[in-house]
C-alpha cells in the first residue's frame, strides 16, 4: 500500500526508539498522497466498502450535503436520489466545460431539456394539446412544425375535424364544433 511517505521499517526483536516512532508519525502526517491499490477498506461497520479498483459499495445508509439522506438513500433493494428542488440528468462536462443538463425531475414532473424521447423506432421529440370551437387559425404551442396534429370532437355530437397549414407556431382546424386537439413533433 503506498502511503507517500518513507517510513522506518522496524523488526522483531529490535529495539524501537521513541525519536523512531515520532518520526514515522510525522512522515504519515505530512504525507500528501495515497498511491497505492488496498484490496477492500470497509468503514462505518462495513457499510461502505471500497474494492481497491476505484469502486464504492453502499450496503445501506444515506449521502448528504447538509444532512444524512438529503441527496441519496441506500437499502437492500432500493435507491432513492432526492433534492430540495429538481434532480437534474446530464452528459459531458469536464473540470472546465459545465455537462449539459438533459433530463430534469422535479415537482410538475419529468422535463426533457434537450434532445427528446428516443423510441426504439423513431423519436418523439415534443407534443402538446389544444381546444378549441369551429374552424379557424390555432397557435399549437410546439414551437416547432408539428409532424402531425389530431382535431377530436369534445361536444359530443356529430362533426368532422381535419388539421392543415402547418407552422411553427399554428396550425389550420377545420371542424363545426368543439375539439381538442394533440399535436406531436418526431
């Protein structure tokens, strides 16, 4: 095990000078660096574990910034991350490069940030709803050109609805009574 410093090796049977041990204290003490692999270290009674090969075990317990448990909470079968606010998913980064924030959890829900939902064919990238009364010009929400947008009869009677003229911002209805409609981007 490398401990970065250089210590007075002592033998059986020798005599162990107290200037000696000081010594090998001070060493241990000033010593800036760990370079050497330990098969496991285990803390707390076991409950956190290192394997020697740069992973770390919870067997149970909690992390936390303030308090145990604000930010992780480990059992037997189950992982629970919390925040005050928003649990935040993201990719890259580096010491200098902030990472790119992709996912957000929070209170009103899962938000994708950029990107969107990669199904295994195609993509679904944003969606959105509207209502509205007979025929006319409707702002979408997308922001985008929607790849499709489906006008559904919320009056309960008898009308035909379709969608055209897309934009990024609108879409054209054509129908006789109320709807709602649900537009989506791929």
């Amino acid at each position: 095990m490398g401990l970065g410093a250089q210590l007075i090796t002592f033998t059986a049977s020798s005599l162990i000078r107290s200037a000696d041990m000081n010594a090998n204290m001070n060493a241990l003490n000033n010593s800036t660096a760990f370079n050497g692999g330990v098969p496991l270290m285990a803390f707390d009674s076991g409950k956190l574990l290192s394997d020697g090969s740069g992973n770390i075990q919870i067997q149970g317990g909690n992390l936390g910034k303030s308090a145990a448990g604000d930010m992780l909470q480990v059992f037997s079968n189950l992982l629970g991350l919390k925040a005050t606010t928003a649990i935040i998913f993201s990719i890259g980064g580096s010491s200098t490069t902030p990472a790119v924030p992709v996912v957000e959890i929070n209170s009103t829900g899962i938000q994708m940030l950029s990107g969107g939902l990669q199904l295994a064919k195609g993509s679904l990238s944003r969606i959105s709803y509207f209502s509205g009364i007979a025929s006319g010009t409707f702002n979408h929400g997308l922001g985008v050109i929607p790849s499709m947008c489906f006008p559904i009869n919320t009056s309960g009677g008898n009308g035909w609805y379709g969608a055209n003229s897309f934009t990024p911002t609108t879409v054209y209805i054509l129908g006789a009574n109320a709807f709602t409609a649900f537009c989506a981007a791929f």
